[in-house]
C-alpha cells in the first residue's frame, strides 16, 4: 500500500498545485456568496464535480428549482459518461472502490489515468490501489483547496479572478503527454476535428456532449483499421 501510495502521490502533484489554485478559488466564490468552509467541505466532498460545483453556487444562493438543477448537472456533467466507458472493466474489478472510482472520475483524474502505464515491478493488486490513490489524492486536494479557499476569504479579501487558468493549463500539460507517449495520433485528431466541427455549428459550450459522441462514434467505426494500423507500427 505504501509503495502504491507514493507512486500516485508523485503521479498527482501536478494535479495537486492545480486543484489547490482551483480550489481555493471556488471557496472564496462560496465565502463571498455567505457559504462557509462547512458548505465547502460538504459540497467537495460530496458533489465533487469541479465546474457543476461553481454552477452549484447560484443555484444554493438563487433558490433554482430540483428539476432545473438536475437538468443543469445533466448538460454540465454529461461528458463523464463517455469517461466513464473507458474503464468500465478496469473499475469492476476494484470490486469494493468501484463505487468510489465512478464517482471520483473527473476531467483531469481521467486524463492522467489514461497517460498512467503499470511499472513492471507492480503486482495487479498494488496497480489497482495506485489508480485508486490517483482519485483519493486528487478528491483530497481538491478539498483542501476548497476548504482553504472559504477560510482564507473569511480572514482577507482576495481577488480570484484568472485564478481558473489553472485548470486550463494543467489540462494541456496532461494533453501533451499522452500525445507523446501514445502510439498513434488518430483518435486524438478524431475527437480534435469533431471538437471544431460542433463548436462552429453550436457556437457554446453545449458542443461537448454531440463532439464526444460523434468522436464515439467514429472510433468505434474506425476500430479495426486503427487497430490494424497500431499493430503495424
């Protein structure tokens, strides 16, 4: 556990310095809208869905409907099913953190799970609690950013503003890596083209959900020759 533990807390420290920006800027938002560190906590622990969470703010301060609000976490959060098709298998077997492994699945979680490759010197078992530490660590970062964030604007007014670039930054440092080190190129230029295809017929940030689901469907047509096309090379 410890050997599994240190290996994913070094994987996660770029995600570490980025949750802990990011998170901090959503505790002073929560502050500042008459939230405390409680409702800090309670929501990064709980909801923990990083952008549905800054939405989550107005809709606790404006008093939205259920029905709204579970339309908003639809649209907002609706990529991660496509996450989440990615390692159905791989999470089952964790059998007792499957669970917890579907619910801590976010954006950058993801990313470097997918950029993770398993050391030769791992067991099975010590692989499957390093993916678990991935998420563990990056839900704690997030929370102590959080938490941090709501206690530091109770004490000293801040200014947050640009403070969610680092979100956006660390996103493309994890983006290059995995384009370094995966064999071929095409299922990122296929999600890339389909990303600008619907982002110019769409004009919002709706355009996720039909970019990912086109970008599906396309690879799923194109598995066999892209499969051929990996053995090859």
């Amino acid at each position: 556990m410890k050997k599994a533990a240190e290996y994913a807390f070094i994987k996660t420290i770029p995600i570490l310095l980025g949750y802990l920006f990011l998170g901090v800027a959503f505790g002073l938002l929560l502050q500042k809208s008459g939230l405390g560190a409680l409702w800090a906590f309670l929501i990064s622990s709980l909801v923990y869905a990083g952008s549905m969470q800054f939405a989550l703010v107005g809709i606790l301060t404006g008093g939205l409907s259920f029905v709204t609000t579970g339309v908003m976490t639809l649209f907002i959060n609706s990529r991660h099913a496509f996450y989440g098709l990615t390692f159905i298998r791989r999470f089952k077997e964790m059998k007792l953190f499957y669970p917890y492994m579907v619910a801590s699945l976010t954006d950058e979680t993801f990313s470097l799970l997918c950029s993770m490759a398993k050391p030769k010197e791992f067991s099975e078992k010590e692989w499957k609690l390093t993916t678990f530490f991935v998420a563990f660590f990056d839900q704690c970062y997030w929370v102590i950013g959080s938490v941090l964030g709501a206690l530091i604007g109770q004490l000293i007014p801040f200014s947050a503003e640009g403070i969610d670039f680092a979100m956006t930054a660390l996103f493309i440092v994890i983006c290059t890596d995995q384009w370094k080190a995966s064999k071929t190129h095409i299922p990122a230029v296929i999600g890339f083209v389909c990303a600008i295809v619907f982002l110019a017929l769409i004009r919002s940030s709706g355009f996720i959900l039909p970019a990912l689901a086109a970008t599906t469907a396309v690879l799923l047509f194109l598995r066999s020759p892209i499969e051929a096309y990996m053995e090859e090379s």
